[in-house]
C-alpha cells in the first residue's frame, strides 16, 4: 500500500477524518483522493474527497448507484454541512453546472441552502 494511503488511514483511526464507510471501493477512492488533496485548505479535504468518489462513481455507476448514495449520505451529515457551506462560498471556486445541480441537490436534501 502506497505511503500516503497508510498515512491517510493512520489519521482516520485518529479520528481526523473518519468515516465509517459501508463500500470498500468507495473507501479506496475516498482515501486516495484525500491523500492527493495536500494542496487543499484542510478543511476541505473531506469534502474533496467525497465530492470525488460522488463524481466518479456516478459517472461509472449513473446516480442511482449505491456508492453515489453512500457518498450523498456522508456529505450531508450534521458535522460537514458547515463546511459544505463554505465549500460553495470560498471565494475563487470554479462553480460548473455539474457543482451547481450536486449543490442544489444536496440542498433539497437537507432541507437547507448549502450555498453563498
């Protein structure tokens, strides 16, 4: 296993960024792409990561996949939706119609506006 995956899983078990995924494959893109997310403010590389493992297998598996569920599932728990919130604020974000239908879509779901 490459480095920077053990080191991504050392710093769930320290409970940085822990998520009990049901999927073993959406656990592995999500470990990879947060292990490639070094160049994102910490703070979001949760959500990167889950925004990636979304993309991709709703791209591969079409959006009533399980993977694209768990992960819609993961994004909207209480403790992440102010960051999603700030996710969709952060000055300089490059907003394409794909990030505007998830966003809007993870806002009905959540009863809640997640954006600026």
């Amino acid at each position: 296993m490459p480095d920077s995956v053990n080191q991504t899983r050392a710093l769930a078990l320290n409970g940085q960024h822990h998520f009990n995924f049901q999927d073993s494959q959406l656990r592995e893109c999500y470990d990879q792409s947060f292990a490639a997310g070094q160049g994102v403010i910490e703070e979001f590389r949760q959500v990167s990561a889950l925004i990636t493992a979304y993309d991709l297998f709703r791209l591969i598996e079409g959006v009533h996949s399980p993977r694209v569920h768990e992960a819609v599932q993961h994004l909207l728990l209480p403790h992440l939706r102010p960051v999603l919130r700030r996710w969709y604020r952060r000055s300089g974000a490059a907003i394409d119609r794909a990030a505007i239908e998830l966003r809007n879509y993870l806002s009905q779901l959540a009863g809640e506006k997640l954006e600026g």
